[in-house]
C-alpha cells in the first residue's frame, strides 16, 4: 500500500463553503447578544439584569405592582446592581398593598427572615393569609410549613388573625393612605 493510495483530498470548496457558514451562523449569534434587549423579559431572559431594572423601573414608577415585585426580587438577590433589602421590602410592600400575591408571600419572606425589616414571624404569617385570600395557594402550603415547623404556636396564629386581620393593619404606618 502507498500512502494516499485509498484516501481522498478534501474539495478546498466544500471546506471553504462550511467554515463560511459557521463562521456567518457565529456571527450572527454573537451580534443578537451584543444588541440590547427591547424589553424587561428579553432582558431578564437573556441575562441583562441591569437593562431589565431599568426597564422594570419604569414600569414599576406607573404603579404596576407586577414590576414592582419583579424590580423588587433584583434588588433582593443583588441582579443587575447591588443587593438591597430594604429597597426590596419597599417595592414588594407597593405591590402588596395592591393585593398582589406574589408580593404579599415576598414581603411574608422578608419579615419571616428579617430581611430589610424587624423579624416578625407573626406578621409574615399574617401577610401569608393575605396572600392566600387573594388566590394563592403557595401561600396556604407555606402557611401549613410556618405552622407544623413550630415557628408559630395556636396563640401566636390567632394572635396573627386578631391582629393583622386586614391588609391595612399590615402595612407600616408611613405606607398607610
């Protein structure tokens, strides 16, 4: 056997042809990542947290309480800037006081871990009842949990009952009307 005998030269076209397909298949990938998200979810999507805070920001300035809790959860887990509870309890209590659900078990979370705010098991608990009254049934389970973990005794639920009955009685002073 001589060398060469059984393999055939590549087409120099052939080759050329693919690596100018990868290469145009590379660029255009990389100049969709390079181009900036037209909207919160294309951000958040995509990774570019800092542009959906900005995004999210201006949403959030109109009163929707939506991305109130999402500006809220980036400031929470530092995304796309620093990491700020207390700006996450604001936002999540703007959205909350707007019976949203999502927002009102955030805050339960904060208040239960003492993020941002005084650890008030009691008060989360009672936040958690207000979710549960406006829908969610995330929290009920997380309800069931604060309770069978024993981090609230039979008094010191109804003690949340009796006195953070209302939405109203739940929010701060300063966040009343």
């Amino acid at each position: 056997m001589t060398s060469g005998s059984h393999f055939k030269r590549p087409n120099t076209k052939v080759l050329l042809i693919a690596g100018a397909l990868i290469g145009v298949t590379a660029l255009a990938s990389l100049g969709a990542y390079l181009t900036y998200p037209k909207d919160a979810v294309e951000a958040m999507n995509r990774g570019f947290y800092g542009a959906a805070r900005t995004y999210l920001g201006k949403t959030a300035a109109t009163g929707s309480a939506k991305a109130q809790n999402e500006l809220a959860n980036l400031h929470y887990l530092g995304l796309g800037g620093d990491r700020d509870h207390r700006v996450a309890v604001e936002l999540y209590l703007k959205a909350a006081r707007q019976k949203y659900a999502s927002a009102q078990i955030n805050i339960a979370r904060m208040y239960r871990h003492g993020y941002g705010v005084k650890q008030d098991v009691i008060r989360a608990f009672a936040w958690l009842m207000q979710a549960r009254i406006n829908g969610s049934e995330a929290a009920e389970n997380q309800m069931r949990w604060i309770a069978g973990s024993l981090s609230l005794g039979p008094n010191q639920i109804q003690l949340a009952r009796d006195k953070y009955g209302t939405l109203q009685s739940l929010l701060p002073k300063k966040e009343k009307p």
